[in-house]
C-alpha cells in the first residue's frame, strides 16, 4: 500500500450512539460492524453521523430551565 495513501476509518453509528466505539469493516462500497450488524455505505454513514451531531449540538452550551420551557 502506497505511503501517501489515508485509510479513513469508520465508527459504527449505531454503536456510537449507544456509546461504544466500534471502527467499521469493509468490504467493497459497503461497511458493517461485528457488534450489532450495521450494514451500510459512507454515505449513509454519514447521514447517521450528522443526526448524531445533533445530540451533541448544545454540549458547550448552557441552557437555562426557562429556555427550555420556551421551547
């Protein structure tokens, strides 16, 4: 394998969202997990990753008890 070559790797959505990490394998266009069986290519990766973003959105934010109810 070329040295200039990146390898990207992949965390299983599924499991990072229940707080494991868990690095995808591939094969071919698709990744899958071993731990819970995520089946999917990058682009729905992605997808799962940008919904995960919004979890996490307001971490370094401090949301008051009357921000909330204004919700």
């Amino acid at each position: 394998m070329p040295e200039n070559r990146q390898i990207v790797r992949m965390r299983c959505p599924v499991c990072f969202s229940r707080e494991n990490d868990v690095v995808l394998l591939r094969d071919g266009d698709e990744h899958y997990c071993v731990k819970c069986g995520f089946v999917g290519d990058e682009v729905a990766i992605r997808a799962a990753y940008a919904d995960l973003r919004k979890k996490y959105r307001l971490i370094a934010t401090r949301v008051t008890v009357e921000e909330q109810r204004a919700r």
